[in-house]
C-alpha cells in the first residue's frame, strides 16, 4: 500500500499538521510508504525516516501574497498544486495507493481535491475544522458569538456576516466553497469520496451537511503523552484554561467565572482576550504559549481544567492530555470533548455561555476529596482505552483498506462480462 499524504505544512503548524505529520510517521513505522505533499517548507524532522518520500511543491500561504487579488484568486483555485499534484498522482501504482487530506485551505485550495478525484485514486479527506461542509470552518457565527444552525451555501448562509474578519473575506471564502463543492463532486450520486471525522461529536454535527453519497469513518486523533504518575489534584488550587484567547474560546468567560467562585485561574496562550482577562479578574495568572513542558508543568499544578468553548470543537486535544494525568475537566456540551467525559465521574459538563452554571461547576471541584475523586477516575479512565498514535494508525488502516476494497469491487463490476 501507498498512503499519499497532502497537508499545506509538514512541520507542526497546528493540531491539522501535527496529525499528519504523527500519522505519516506511524504508517511508515508499520511498514507502509508514504509519498508526503507539502505546499510549504521546512520539514519537520519526524518525516525523515526511509519509507516517507517528502515532496514540497514550493507554494506560499495564499494571504501572505501583497496582491490581495492574486491571494483570493489562489485561495479559490491554485493552479500550480493542482499541476503539481496532479503529475505526482500519475507515477503511482493506482491498485493499492489512497490519498489522505490534512490541510488544504492555506495554500494549496480545492484545486487539489479535483485532481484527486481526476485521478481516479480513492480520496479521504480529514475533518479537523468544518471547511468541507462551511465556508467559514467553524460553522460557527462570530457576529453572533453562537455556533451556526443554516444549512451552508443556502440563502441564510449567504446572506449573515459570520466571519471572524469580515463579509469581503467571507465573500472569497464563499466562492472557493463552490469551487470546492465542484471539485468533490457534492452532486454526484456517487464519487468515492471519504470522510474521516475526529470524533463522533463531530461526525453528528458534519455528516449531514455533506453529500448522502460519501462515506464516513471516525479516527480519533492521538495523543502523544506517556503514562506518567496521577496528579494529585486535591492538593492543587489552580482552575487552568489552555488555548487562544478568543470570543469562541470563552476565556472571557471562565475568567468572569473564576472571580465569582473565588478561585484562582491561570491562563495559558495569547490572542485578542488578554486584556479582557485582566480587567474582569486582575488577579489572574496569564503566562505564555510554551513546549510541551510547559504544559506539563501547568497540569502538574492544576486542580481542574475548564474548557468552555462555545463552538462545535472538532476534537480537544488538551482535554485528552489532561485525563492522561488525571486532572479532572469542566467541558462544555457543545464541544468534540463531551466525548470524554462522564459527567460527574472524570470531569463536569457544562452548557456554553452560561455564567452560572460554570461558576456553580466550578464550585463544584472546591471539596478536595471530590476533585481527588474526580482525578482518580480521569486517570482510570483514560489509560484504559488511550488515544494512542498505534490506536489511531489501526483505525486509519481499516478506513484505508475499506475504500481500497469498494474501488476494488467497483473495478470488479466493471470488467463484469
């Protein structure tokens, strides 16, 4: 088998590229090949290994180009990844090679999912955002502070501004999702296509804003985290919130919670809600983005961690993390990591953007034996099922091998006499 991997990145840019560039080297380490098409150098160091065969095809970020116009023209259709793809694509063996989507929206454009299906190579595609269904990727109104319930591309979709920068940038963005629609074939009866979710949660919300026709398979991200000794949490006092600071993110609203239950609250990352934080809860820690350990040595520290967005998460990475150690979580309902959580067992679900329900969950995990019993059970819980990167390469296979064998059977019917 050949797995041809297609990411805008193939250095960790973020959780779409750290995944592909995770799922490219554990195929290799099974014994897999694995032709990796960047659009963008460097190369992370993980990809150096003899069955992985890099090929950078030396594009730029769509809007890091000063002709605005050329940016949204690339943005929509890219030419030159689509060519380039497409000459790759040919001098492989078509009996047993997939083709799997990471990232595709920063430089590389739909012009890269036709050539896909051109080929007639079977194509998955990974949702770690919403963009294949939405044109914005959240699916999610930022004007509105509240995730989205219009069908997108429908006359409601194109008339509200739900943009997290502008209606002009959505506007661009609501032509490439035509291009896109065209190019994956949204009207065929049938094409091929897959869809891999990263978790159920986000399956039930995306599934049906897609085609009938596609297939779809849920492989949970992993997660890289060795088993270590359980946090004591009972003995912490810290309530940590790790992520940007964004309106979607609520990091404004858990540091509103935090000053009504009296708690102390740190503050791990940056963006546009940094000041608010400080000026509802003077008294909170706010430290910067870090490595690795830097996060560890904040769930070290941790009596919980909240994680309050108010869109529809595909995944929640740092909610996995933190039950690895055995630091309980307060997670809203509307998010990927509902999924992890057994409420008042391993962690507290919560309804987005209610202020008092989160105080009172926050409340809640004051009593030392509650949060220590909370910890324990995260810690239990976690390490029987893990999120492994052997977990999710076996789950890969099995959706790899599943539409290898409907080609197969299609290419069977075919030649039927």
């Amino acid at each position: 088998m050949l797995v041809v991997i297609v990411s805008d990145y193939a250095e960790v840019t973020g959780g779409a590229a750290k995944v592909a560039i995770a799922s490219a080297r554990g195929l290799a380490e099974r014994g897999i090949r694995v032709l990796f098409v960047c659009a963008l150098s460097p190369v992370s160091p993980r990809l150096d290994h003899p069955l992985i065969e890099v090929h950078c095809l030396g594009l730029q970020e769509v809007w890091s180009r000063r002709n605005r116009l050329g940016a949204a023209v690339a943005a929509i259709w890219n030419r030159q990844a689509a060519r380039g793809l497409d000459q790759l694509l040919r001098q492989v063996d078509p009996a047993r090679t997939v083709v799997h989507f990471h990232q595709w929206t920063k430089a590389l454009s739909p012009s890269v999912i036709w050539a896909t299906r051109n080929s007639g190579l079977p194509c998955l595609i990974s949702m770690h955002d919403y963009f294949l269904a939405c044109p914005n990727g959240n699916y999610f109104i930022f004007s509105h502070k509240q995730p989205c319930t219009y069908r997108p591309m429908s006359l409601a979709c194109l008339c509200v501004d739900c943009d997290s920068r502008s209606y002009a940038h959505k506007s661009v963005r609501l032509v490439r999702q035509a291009a896109l629609q065209r190019a994956a074939g949204h009207r065929q009866a049938t094409n091929g296509l897959a869809v891999i979710h990263v978790s159920a949660f986000a399956r039930s919300v995306a599934e049906p804003l897609l085609p009938r026709a596609w297939r779809h398979f849920v492989v949970p991200n992993p997660v890289d985290v060795a088993m270590r000794p359980r946090v004591r949490v009972g003995g912490n006092r810290d309530f940590v919130f790790v992520g940007r600071f964004t309106p979607e993110k609520q990091a404004g609203l858990f540091a509103e919670a935090a000053r009504c239950a009296r708690v102390p609250a740190t503050f791990l990352g940056d963006g546009p809600e940094a000041q608010t934080i400080r000026a509802v809860y003077p008294d909170a820690r706010i430290l910067p983005w870090g490595d690795r350990q830097t996060v560890d040595r904040l769930l070290e520290g941790a009596r919980a961690l909240v994680f309050p967005s108010s869109w529809y998460e595909t995944s929640g990475l740092v909610v996995a993390e933190a039950l690895a150690r055995g630091v309980p979580t307060i997670v809203s309902r509307v998010t990927a990591a509902q999924d992890l959580i057994t409420d008042g067992v391993n962690g507290l679900l919560c309804p987005p953007d209610d202020l008092p329900a989160l105080v009172s969950r926050l409340e809640l995990l004051k009593p030392d034996d509650v949060a220590e019993r909370m910890g324990r059970h995260a810690f239990e819980m976690y390490w029987k099922a893990p999120l492994s990167e052997s977990a999710h390469i076996d789950r890969l296979l099995t959706a790899y091998d599943a539409v290898l064998d409907r080609v197969g059977s299609a290419a069977a019917k075919d030649h039927e006499p």
